[in-house]
C-alpha cells in the first residue's frame, strides 16, 4: 500500500486502529492508579508491591520500545503492530486472573513487551500510510483523542473499583483489543517500503535495552532501599555505562537504530524534553494524590477518578 489520504476509507482505518490501541493501553495506566486500594485489599498487597504493579509495565516498556521500533521497520510495521497488541491482550487476560501479587506483576511485564511494540508501532502506522501533507493533522487527531480517552481511564477506574470490578480494568482491554486486530488485519494493508534493506543494529539494541532496564530498576528501588545501597547505584552505574557504549555504538553503526544526528535539531530536542516532563509530573501526580484522595482524604474511588476530569481542559 502506498501513502493514502487521510480521508479517505483506508486512511480512516488506519486512524481507528492506532486510537484504539494507544487508548487501550493508556486507560489501563490512568485506570490502574484509582483502583489501588480495592486492588490492595483484594490480594492483601503491601505498599511495595503497589509499586511494582505499576512500574513492571513500565520497567519493560522503557526498556523495549526503541526495540519495539527497529523490528518495526524490519519486519513490517503492520506485522509489528498486530503482535504488540496479541501480547498485550494476552497479558491483560492474564492480569485480569493474576491469584496473587507475584502473578500479576510478572503478568504486568508481559503487558509492557506488548505496549513496547504496539504503542510505537501506532505511530509507526500513522507516519508511513498517511499522506505526508496530512501527517501533521493525523498525528495531531491521534493525540487529541487518545489523550482525551485517556482522562477519562480514572473515573472508569473508580467505578469498577467502588463495584468491586477492578479486574474488568483488564478484562475491558479483550473485546476492543480483539476487535483493533480484526480491524488491522482486515481493512489496513502493509505499507510498501524501499527495496533497501533494514538492519537491526543489534548490539545497539542490547545496549539500550540493558542500559535502560538497569537505569530504570534503579531508580525504582531508591524508595525503599536508599541511594547508598549497592543495588541502587550500581544499577545506575551499570545502566549509566551501557548507555555511554550505546551511544558509542550509535556513532560507529552504519545503521544506527536512534541516528544521534536527530539530537542537534533544537525542535527535536526540545519537544521530547518538554514530554518527558509532562509525563513525569502527571505520572507522579495521578499516583500519589489517588492514594492520598481514597487513604487519607477519604474520597469514594469514583470520587478520586472525578478530580481528575479537569485535567481534559488541558
């Protein structure tokens, strides 16, 4: 398939699927945060292991999604996309029957292989079937309603959790996962690249991702083991490392998987920096005042997702 209009019936198509997807993985990050208290009731979970619930997901899906990238233009962007979204489903489900904690935060890693090849691939999609004309606008239309549909993930998480339902924040993934692959497999056609050939810069790829997961994990364990513990700082320095051979590698690889040279455009730069601190705060934000609304202010789970509807006005 070459480029199409983003009018037109495919292209309408390939807006469905990435929305859907994208969405379905952001709803499940709003959603999980309100339900906490329910959720830590249910499996008689301790503090920490709140945490790791949320941020197994997230140690894999920082780790992977440069990977998750590359085998994108490998293997086919569409192809890539569908796998993502069979995993993450697969994890959801699984989630949804996680008996204990253990189970569910190792099921929550499995989620986060699959948004580490279907979140990127969304865009993937977007950019490389949609008329270059239009790309903007189309990008533009995704983050508008995924970020709209995402707000609204902690009033349907407080609902399900005051019901007793905080499973279905899992179970709620199945119907619209299934019905984004049969969207994507049926109506949406592989782009058509070059003949020339892509690489997978493989020792890239194990450098960003080992340098990332150790960064990552280290960072996650300074709450409750301290900056002086050796397994804190020498997971960062262990991650630091790897990510200065990671940037060695770069500079070197014929094929680079991140060309450095995307670093000296200012616009570029700036605008992942501005993100990246927008998603810290709100991260941060959601988790902590959903525990201090249900635990300390004594706000009904519904009550906690409401406050945070004006945050769609932003």
């Amino acid at each position: 398939m070459s480029t199409v209009a983003l009018n037109s019936n495919q292209g309408r198509w390939v807006m469905t699927t990435a929305i859907l997807a994208s969405a379905m993985a952001f709803i499940d990050g709003t959603a999980l945060n309100v339900v906490l208290p329910s959720l830590q009731r249910s499996l008689d979970a301790k503090g920490a292991d709140l945490f790791w619930i949320l941020n197994a997901y997230l140690l894999m899906l920082a780790s992977l999604t440069l990977i998750g990238g590359a085998l994108g233009d490998q293997l086919g962007r569409k192809k890539i996309f569908g796998i993502g979204i069979a995993i993450f489903l697969a994890g959801s489900a699984l989630c949804g029957f996680a008996p204990t904690v253990f189970l569910l935060i190792t099921f929550r890693a499995i989620q986060g292989i699959g948004g580490a090849l279907m979140i990127p691939g969304s865009l993937a999609l977007i950019s490389s079937s949609i008329h270059e004309k239009e790309r903007g606008k189309a990008i533009g239309t995704w983050s508008a309603i995924t970020t709209m549909v995402t707000l609204g993930g902690p009033v349907l998480g407080g609902a399900l959790g005051d019901a007793g339902l905080w499973r279905f924040i899992f179970f709620i993934n199945i119907p619209i996962g299934m019905a984004t692959l049969l969207f994507l497999w049926k109506n949406v056609s592989e782009v058509s690249e070059s003949k020339e050939q892509h690489h997978i810069d493989i020792p890239g790829a194990l450098s960003i991702a080992a340098g990332l997961a150790l960064t990552t994990f280290g960072f996650l364990r300074i709450p409750a083991l301290g900056f002086q513990h050796p397994e804190v700082w020498g997971s960062l320095l262990g991650g630091l490392l790897l990510l200065i051979l990671f940037i060695v590698i770069e500079r070197k690889s014929k094929h680079p998987m991140m060309p450095l040279s995307l670093f000296t455009n200012s616009t570029f730069s700036g605008v992942n920096l501005l993100t990246f601190f927008l998603y810290a705060g709100l991260g941060a934000g959601m988790l902590f005042l959903s525990l201090n609304f249900v635990q300390v202010q004594g706000y009904t789970q519904l009550q906690s997702g409401l406050t945070f509807l004006p945050f769609t006005i932003l």
